[in-house]
C-alpha cells in the first residue's frame, strides 16, 4: 500500500506587523513551523501560485 504523500508548495506566511516570509512546505502546519523558526508571531498564511 502506497502511502500519500503532499506535493511540496510555496506558502506566504504573515503575521502582525512582521513582514511576509514566503518558505517552502507540504502542508499549513509545516510552513507555520518553518517561519515560526524565525519569530514566533507569525499566524496565517496561504499557497502562493508560481508561474
């Protein structure tokens, strides 16, 4: 049985008053946990569209 595995995004991150951070994840909660590495503020983000 082969196991799902998501396909890598680009995610912008934002919070407060920092500035966007866009980082590369599979999912929300990974990006989260990538920007959060370089301030702990950041709380929403969302897929940005490349091409």
């Amino acid at each position: 049985m082969e196991r799902f595995v998501a396909p890598m995004a680009t995610w912008e991150i934002v919070g407060g008053d920092l500035p966007p951070v866009r980082v590369r994840a599979r999912t929300f909660d990974e990006a989260l946990a990538k920007a959060r590495l370089r301030d702990p503020g950041y709380c929403a983000g969302w897929v940005v569209e490349e091409g």
